[in-house]
C-alpha cells in the first residue's frame, strides 16, 4: 500500500473518493473503512473494483480467523477478497498494454518471477507469491487495487461486472476426460462441470450432500445444447463419524474408522456406478473433489478407475485429513494438487467466455453492496446460495 500523497501525479489528478474496504479484524469480523490508496507502480495499473466474488477460502478465513496455517491475528487487519474485475483508471509510465478505460480481470497470485519454479513456468507454485486476501496481503474487496499490468488480463466489455467478477473461479479449469465425476455440487464444482462439457467430456456425475445443491446441479444447463450439463447428479447421505472398529467383512481387529468409512463410501459408489451404466468400466477417467469434505474424498477415490487421475481442488477447515492411500495405490491413481491457476488459465477462460461456451451468469444468486459485505459473508456460511458477488462501487 502506499499513501494518498505517494502517488504519480495523473493518480492524483484523478480526486478518487476514499478507498472503502473491507477488512478482517477477527474471527467473523469485519470493518468497513478506507485506507490508504495502493500505489501504482511504473509497470502497473490502478484499477476501480466494479465486482468480487466470494471464494471458499474467502469463507475459511472469515469462518476461522486464518487458512493454511497462517492466522490474521498477528498480520493485523487485512483486506479480505481475491476474485475480482474492474475497470483500469491508470496506467504506470512503463505500460504499454493497457489503456484507462480497460475492462480487465485480477490475478491475485503475484508471483516473483524470479524463483525456480517462476523460472520454470509454474508461476502458480512460486516459492515467494503473495496471495490476494491472505494474512499478510490485502486482498480485492476495496474500491481500489493497484497491480503489474501483465496481471490485469483484458475482458471484453461484453462481459457483465458479476460474471467478470466470478471469472477467478473459471480459470481453476481442467482438460476433458472421457468421463468425470465432480465431488460437491458447489461453485467450483458446477464450473468444472460446464468446462468439461465445454471440450466435449462423454460422461458428467456430480453429488453432493446438501439437497439444494443437488437440485441446482440438475437445473444448470449448457449455454451450448439448452439441456442439463451433468448427466446425473446424486444426493449422499454424510458418512457416519462414530463407528465400530471391528467389521465381521475384514475378519480382522486392525481397521480403524476411515476404514469403515471408506468401506462406507465404496458402497455408496457402487451404486452409483450401476446406475450410470459404469460399472463395467470400473469407474471414472478422472475425479474433480471440489468440496475440501473428508467424506467426499473417501468417495472421490472410491468411484475413481484403476489408473485414473484424483485432483483435490477443495479445501478443508482443518489441514490434515483421512485419506485411502492402500486404495490409491492399489488402483494406482494419479492424485494431484492443484494450487490456483497457471500462464494460460485466465485467457481460456476469458476466451470461453467470450464464446459463450460457459454460463457463469445462471451461478450467480445474490448481489450485495460493500457496505453490506459481512451479510455477505454470513449468506454464503448459511449455504443457500450458489455464487455471492459483492459490488464493491457500492459503499
């Protein structure tokens, strides 16, 4: 951040109102009030907020008070936010890819550039990134955000403020596999969901535990056929949390409660294969686990062919989890991480965009002013919702 008087000069001239924020303060707290204006940097632009979504990990940090580890306590206030898209007001002295008036999408991973993973192309891995709305570094729920120019992707003006503000979430996009099962029918997994169907996947299964979710799965339909994107979506009951650690199926003493969980899970698993008619195929090309819920997890694998690829995109509450590791390396599946979004991910999701080949727009479910972001928040914990955005103009 910088001050109101440690601006270039065409900054100044601009007489911006106050840069209203919202700041985490504590567990479920915040405070809305300005701070100082961020700096624009001679390779950056100075872009006005128009729209926020609220992400996930957005909800860990208000639900919690941190994420990953890290807590907001000792890194003091800090602006919360991360999926973002505004309008460019200024441009530093070295830009030449930008102009005032530009429609533009925010990466909010700033990587170094300079690092061994930087240097090999996975800026998204940065061993130094500073991460939008994390203890440490404000975040996009201001009225103003400065950031390098590069990292301001360009959005066609075609594109309204809500459904720019929720491109973030777009850009966590994965290739196509034959088949396709998305673990929690939330925000992330419903736009997994239209990507794949978007390149063409053969076969898309969602559940979820929550009936309104599941509900809204089934209604969500392709902007490119009119029918429903997922072929079917099933409701699950959660797995149960207190179970003997004796099962006459193991013939043995040695199996502890994630074991009978996941027993639990493949189960639950095989009957959705028969239904879908993959049986045969003893299960799906890949698993997209977008929820962060350990009983999701243990069906993620379970429903997941022998050879197949397992990404957990979803983030817990807590770091550490039960996970199958005898049924993942029995089936020898390739489980991957995913952390964010590497070079090309916001252009193809621009470009999809654009095309019309992805419906953010139908996500969306309630609109709320900054001056109201805590409502915001509280909405998204309540779990009715799909896709809050906060208009961050409104003050």
């Amino acid at each position: 951040m910088g001050s109101d008087d440690d601006q270039p000069a065409d900054v100044g001239a601009l007489n911006l109102p106050p840069n209203t924020s919202c700041l985490l303060t504590g567990t479920r707290t915040i405070s809305i009030e300005p701070i100082p204006l961020p700096r624009l940097e001679p390779d950056g632009v100075l872009v006005r907020v128009m729209a926020s979504g609220i992400c996930g990990s957005d909800m860990h940090s208000y639900l919690s008070g941190g994420i990953g580890g890290r807590s907001f306590t000792a890194s003091g206030p800090t602006v919360m936010g991360h999926e973002a898209a505004g309008i460019v007001i200024a441009v530093g002295p070295d830009v030449r890819s930008h102009v005032p008036g530009d429609h533009v999408a925010i990466e909010p991973g700033l990587p170094c550039r300079k690092c061994i993973n930087c240097k090999s192309g996975r800026m998204n891995i940065c061993t130094t990134v500073r991460y939008c709305g994390v203890p440490g570094m404000h975040g996009t729920l201001s009225r103003f955000f400065a950031l390098p120019a590069d990292m301001a992707p360009k959005l066609p003006k075609s594109v309204p403020w809500d459904v720019a503000g929720s491109i973030q979430p777009l850009a966590h996009k994965s290739t196509s596999p034959n088949a396709e099962t998305d673990s929690g029918c939330g925000p992330i997994g419903l736009i997994t969901a239209a990507v794949a169907h978007a390149y063409s996947a053969r076969k898309i299964i969602g559940f979820d535990i929550k009936p309104s979710r599941v509900d809204f799965a089934k209604s969500y339909l392709s902007p490119l056929t009119g029918k429903p994107i997922f072929d079917n979506v099933f409701l699950l009951e959660p797995l149960a949390s207190e179970v003997s650690t004796s099962t006459p199926e193991t013939g043995h003493d040695h199996v502890s409660p994630g074991d009978l969980a996941y027993m639990a899970a493949k189960k639950n698993m095989e009957v959705i294969l028969d239904a879908t008619g993959l049986a045969l195929d003893g299960g799906v090309d890949r698993v997209v686990e977008a929820s962060g819920a350990q009983d999701t997890m243990l069906h993620g694998v379970a429903i997941c062919k022998a050879g197949g690829i397992y990404l957990q995109v979803g983030l817990n509450h807590v770091q550490t989890t039960v996970f199958p590791t005898i049924a993942m390396t029995n089936k020898e599946l390739e489980v991957r991480g995913i952390a964010r979004y590497t070079a090309s991910c916001f252009p193809s999701a621009i470009e999809m965009l654009g095309r019309g080949v992805v419906d953010l727009a139908s996500l969306i479910t309630a609109r709320y002013p900054l001056s109201r972001a805590k409502d915001a928040f509280e909405a998204v914990a309540a779990g009715n919702d799909i896709k809050v955005i906060i208009q961050n103009q409104e003050t």
